[in-house]
C-alpha cells in the first residue's frame, strides 16, 4: 500500500508539473521503475517507491531537435531522470521483454529503439505517412509492431534495422498492435514448433485483423502480409489487448476497449 501511495502521489505531481501525459509503461525487471511519456516530446522515469518532488525541474534540452537525457540532481525523489526524444507527442513506448530495450512512436511519424540500460538511441525510421500511434515488440525481441495514420501495420527487424514486412486491410487509422504472447517465435533454425509470428492489430473504424506473419518471407525481401479482417459492431476502436485461457495458441480471446 506504501509503494501504492507513493506511486500515486508521484503521478498526480507529474500530471501537475509535466503537461499531458500519453503513455505509460513499467520497466520490466527494472525493480518497481516506470516510464511515463508526455506530449510535449519528454519522458520521465520513476521509480515507486520514492516520492514526487514538489516542483521536479531539469535543465532545458540544448536542442530540442536532438535526443538528450539528463538526470535529477537528487535520486531521493520522482521523477529521478527526463528523456528529450522529439519535439511532437510520444504517443505510445513499450519494452522489449528482457528490458533492455524500448521503442517510441510519436506524432511526427517516427519509430525510435533505446538501449534503455546505456540510454542511448540506436535506431529507427519513419512511417510511410502521418503519425504513429502505437507499437509492441515480439516475445524474442527480434520485431517491433508499429501502426499509425497510414492505416498499415509495419514489422520492423532488430537484426536488419528496417520494415520488413508491412500489412493492408485498415481503412482507418490504426491504433493498436499486439503480438500474441503464447504463440512460441520460431526458433533460429526453423526446427521449432512454430515457423510463423502471430499479432493483432485494430483500426478506429470497426476492423480487427489478425495477421501470420511468416519467418521464410522476412529473410527475402519486404513482404506484404495478409491478414484476416473481422468487422466489429461497435465503432471506434482504441486499443487491442490479447488474452489466453491458457497456453494454447488455439485458445486466443480478444479484448477490446471502446470509445
């Protein structure tokens, strides 16, 4: 309940100090740290157990065009560090399951990958148009799902440092992508159960696509994927959350939240 409250108390000072928040995501084995994104371009990391600083200041970015980090003058208080990725919105960051690494999507229609660990920018790229708004990593750490306002889902590779794979049947902006986390990735051989990834991805207008995404296609050149559409009754769809019963990649419910 202590972490609770102090976690609590951080956010509400954050939200007071910081502007608008877009994103939020925990460090994965990062001991209780996490990471909040704001629209101004500014991350800030936390940690849960220490208390929001009553006025959280850090020197100003030199280059608000350049990527920068800069770290609290006292690590007793939230947030301990603020990271200056680009000067639009942040509009969604997730981890890489080892957390090692994590990606950023914003308004100005670039994917950016950190080794979070050293803090250091180490790749990235541009949508085909408009902004991104979401993304999510495979379960080996090998792909990163982005989507956006050029209604695609695009697979970039960790190993080739591009899209490799990209996919239609949107006809809205796309506002959420998911691998599924039960489907095994293959192994490096092909000698696994599974040669193929697995991965949802929703539209704000009434589609949900789930897409197969096979290995043999991605060591080629860029592949097209093709996905199998389901129209839904309700309107406008924000995010896309996948959940399982159990570990069977047969047994794959799909969760949606309405706007």
């Amino acid at each position: 309940m202590e972490g609770r409250t102090a976690g609590m108390e951080c956010g509400r000072k954050a939200g007071r100090y910081l502007g608008r928040c877009s994103s939020v995501a925990w460090v994965p084995k990062g001991d209780g740290a996490f990471v909040v994104a704001h629209a101004d371009g500014n991350l800030y990391v936390y940690e849960k157990t220490k208390d929001g600083a009553a006025d959280p200041s850090f020197p100003a970015a030199k280059d608000q065009t350049q990527f920068s980090v800069a770290h609290a003058r006292t690590s007793k208080t939230n947030p301990i560090a603020r990271w200056h990725i680009c000067q639009g919105s942040i509009n969604s960051i997730a981890f890489s399951n080892d957390g090692v690494h994590m990606a950023a999507v914003g308004r100005d229609g670039y994917l950016r990958v950190f080794d979070y660990l050293k803090e250091q920018l180490i790749c990235g790229g541009k949508s085909y148009y408009g902004a991104l708004l979401c993304c999510a990593w495979s379960g080996d750490g090998k792909y990163i799902l982005t989507g956006g306002e050029d209604d695609l889902v695009q697979v970039w590779s960790m190993e080739d440092r591009k899209v490799v794979a990209w996919g239609e049947g949107h006809n809205s902006w796309v506002s959420g992508v998911a691998f599924d986390p039960y489907w095994s990735p293959p192994n490096s051989d092909d000698s696994g159960e599974n040669v193929v990834y697995r991965f949802g991805s929703v539209g704000q207008i009434k589609i949900l696509c789930i897409s197969i995404l096979f290995k043999s296609l991605m060591s080629s050149s860029l592949s097209e994927v093709s996905p199998s559409p389901f129209l839904l009754d309700e309107a406008n769809v924000l995010a896309i959350s996948l959940l399982f019963s159990n570990p069977d990649p047969l047994g794959v419910l799909l969760r949606w939240v309405w706007g």
